[in-house]
C-alpha cells in the first residue's frame, strides 16, 4: 500500500505530533482509527526514517523524510 498525497500531509502531522507528545493515540492516515504504531527508525542528522503500522486496516508503511545532513567544514 503506497500513501496518497492526502494521506502522506496527514502522515506526516501526525508523525509531528507524535514526536511532540509520543504517549498520544494516533490516528491512521489511511482509516483514521486510532492505535496506529510509528517506530523511529531515523539515521540522524541525514534522514528520518518512521514505519506506521495499522492493524486496523493493515497499513505498514515507511515514510522518508530527508534532512540536510551535517554541515561540511
């Protein structure tokens, strides 16, 4: 299952408000019921790597996010 472009904006929120308060229920992206799972699996400072899980619907999905890495000297 790949996210729509709908779905990835929600994703992404919702993985914002997890990281701001990570005993917060989640909602899925896709469903919208809440227990959805987001395991960090980020590679800092180059990318952040979050899996969602929902077994609701059964989405498992990575979600990528790039960041600018460190700077050179």
């Amino acid at each position: 299952m790949s996210l729509s472009g709908d779905q990835l904006k929600t994703a992404l929120a919702t993985i914002a408000a997890w990281r701001s308060d990570p005993d917060e229920p989640c909602r899925c992206p896709v469903c919208g019921v809440s227990g959805l799972a987001i395991a960090d699996h980020s590679a800092r400072p180059y990318a952040e790597w979050y899996v969602l899980t929902c077994e609701s619907c059964g989405l498992d999905e990575t979600v990528h996010i790039p960041m600018a890495g460190v700077p050179e000297t």
